[in-house]
C-alpha cells in the first residue's frame, strides 16, 4: 500500500475554545494539562457526557487517545490546554 493513502492525523490544541468535530467525527485527547494552581470540577466539559474533573496542576497523557462521543464537543476550562485530533467516530455515547 502507497504512503499516500494512509490518513493525515495532525495533533492540535486548544485553550478554553471549544473543540467541535462536526458530524460522524470525534475528537480524540491526547493530553490535558491543567495550568492552575486548582482543581476544577469542569476542567474539560464535554457536551454529551460527564466532564472532566482535573487537579490542581494536572497533566495528562493518553496513550491511547481518549476518544470523546461522536459528534461531541470539548472545551477546557480557562487555564487548561488538550492535545487533541479529529478524526472519524465510532462511538455515540459516554465518554
């Protein structure tokens, strides 16, 4: 099989800007880091399931990607980046 038909997956942040991957795609978080000097009890919300709670000066690395609902969005708090990709969805539900 050539190179060129293997997808092209780049890995892209965000902070506090929501992450929508649009219809039939998921987002997948690579990592979370959460920048402050305390915990949030929202640090990543997601629109479809729980959010995710992080502690003060968190980081987290997923390996493999976390991989949110289809068609959900995620958007970190003020002060906490994701790594995160888009790519097609197999789930619909939880996260």
């Amino acid at each position: 099989m050539s190179n060129h038909s293997l997808p092209k997956v780049s890995v892209q942040h965000s902070v506090a800007t929501e992450v929508d991957p649009g219809a039939g795609r998921a987002v997948f978080i690579t990592a979370i880091i959460n920048g402050t000097d305390a915990p949030i009890a929202a640090g990543v919300a997601l629109s479809a399931s729980d959010d995710i709670i992080l502690g003060k000066n968190t980081n987290i690395s997923f390996d493999p990607p976390l991989q949110c609902a289809t068609a959900e969005t995620a958007t970190p708090a003020t002060g906490v980046t994701i790594a995160y990709f888009i790519a097609r969805g197999t789930r619909t539900t939880g996260n």
